[in-house]
C-alpha cells in the first residue's frame, strides 16, 4: 500500500513474516493512541525520496530517445546532480522529425557531437516558465544561447515550442519542448567539434588535477574558463603551446565544465572531481 504523507511524498507500506514497514523502517510499538490520532514507533528515519529532472526524463513515456542520448553521452549521473538544471526536454516525436540517420550518426559518436547538442538544452539554474521573459537570451551549458519568445500565452526556445512547462523536481525543471534545439552560432557544433577533436583532457574523473592537451601543428593562444554546474565561472587563463595543467585541489568534488576558445571556435568539456 501507498500512503502519501503530508510532506507530499508517499511512503510503502508492507508487510513481511508478520511484521510491518514503512519503505524500509520496521515498526516496532504500533497503535500508540492519542487524543489526536495514532502513533507508530519505527527503528529508522524516513527520508523523501529525490526526484532529479533525469529521473522526469527516463520515467516518460514521450522521452525515451532522449533518454537513451542522455545515458549514452555519459551525462545522466551528472544531471542527476545537485544542480540546480532546467531542461528543455524534446519528445519522441521532436528526435523523429530530425533528418533520417541523424540520430543514429550522432550515437556513434556519443560523447562528442550528442553530447554537445545536449548540453544545448540544460541551462545552469532553475528556471520557472515565470521566469522566462519575451527576448531573453540564455547561455546553455554548451556555451551558446537560446532565445525565449513569449507570444500569445505560447513560450518558444528558439523554434521549438513549449508544450508542457515547470515539471519541478528536487535539482530543477523540465520543460517539454516540440522540436530539438539547433545550435545556431555558426562556430558551434562543426567548429565546435573541430576543436573539441585537437583537446583532450586526463585524467577525467579527477582528483587534484587535469592535464590539458592541445594536439595542433600551430601555436595559438587557447582561452579557457571553469564554470561549475550552476554556471559559475571559477577561473579564467590563456595559454600558448599543447600542454596546461588546471589545478583542482581547492575545487569541492562535483561536475564542472571547461570552457575553451580559439580563433572564434568554441569547444566545451565535462570533468568530474571526485
């Protein structure tokens, strides 16, 4: 049985070898009578459930593509995180309408171009539809922005439009969108990509440190920027050369994302200090 408590989560109740539980707390001294109802003593304390906007993602029934994306890319333990995200999730139907292959292309190459193209619809912070204003651009974890257009009681994300808003979970929200979000800065995803293939970044889980490697013919100066999941920008340096080493150890464990930039292309990587 499920009883939905006043905290507004349920707890399960069951019963086992003639003993009651609560989830998975034992009732040890039951029907303890008071004036205003009845008390039972349990061996454990009960703690809430979390619901993270990947868990709104893999229990929908219209989300299973972005599901498999999400897992594949290697980012649902990170959206799983304390955040806080807000997701513009697309549906189904929005990863079917996408030109035959592509999404099958993109899932051979899972950390690189998918996860680029998602990490276009998480914005760092919650934001509420109240939130949005008509005209406001937003910077994604990606590091491009997106549009919002509020009109006619209608919110749209660039082009695609927002069907179902404010699915509020425990490290966010999801919005549920139409069509899958194109990355409209034209240095993005092929640039982006261009440069994503010259670095590499180890070791990643991290513990004090990362070893940044640039494998290009020419010397150029790389800008990069740490951010932390909520968009916080950390640290901010350049570099000349294919070698740089960021230093972590008074970074707190969690997921960040550096930021790299060079001669107008962009690249984006995810690390973990553990």
């Amino acid at each position: 049985q499920m009883i939905e408590t006043l905290q507004g989560k349920k707890v399960k109740v069951k019963i086992m070898d003639g003993k009651v539980y609560i989830n998975d707390a034992m009732v040890t001294v039951a029907d303890v009578m008071a004036d205003n109802g009845v008390v039972h003593v349990i061996d454990a304390v009960l703690l809430p459930p979390t619901t993270t906007v990947v868990d709104i993602i893999v229990n929908s029934e219209d989300h299973n593509t972005l599901e498999a994306a999400v897992i594949a890319a290697e980012l649902a333990d990170d959206l799983a995180g304390e955040g806080p995200f807000t997701v513009f999730a697309p549906t189904d139907d929005a990863f079917a309408a996408l030109p035959e292959g592509t999404v099958e292309a993109l899932l051979e190459d899972p950390t690189g171009d998918l996860a680029q193209i998602l990490l276009y619809h998480v914005v760092a912070g919650k934001a509420m539809s109240t939130d949005l204003s008509d005209g406001q651009m937003i910077e994604t974890l990606q590091g491009a922005n997106i549009k919002v257009t509020k009109m006619k009681g209608e919110i749209h994300i660039n082009d695609a439009k927002v069907i179902i808003a404010d699915i509020l979970t425990d490290n966010g929200v999801v919005h549920v969108i139409d069509a899958v979000l194109s990355i409209p800065d034209p240095t993005s995803i092929g640039a982006n990509l261009k440069l994503s293939q010259q670095i590499s970044v180890s070791p990643n889980p991290a513990t004090s440190y990362v070893n940044i490697s640039v494998n290009n013919n020419n010397v150029e100066l790389v800008d990069l920027s740490l951010i932390d999941a909520s968009g916080v920008v950390l640290f901010n340096d350049a570099f000349y050369g294919d070698n740089y080493t960021l230093e972590l150890s008074s970074f707190n464990k969690g997921l960040y994302f550096i930021i790299f930039k060079k001669n107008g292309e962009k690249s984006v990587k995810k690390i973990i200090k553990r």
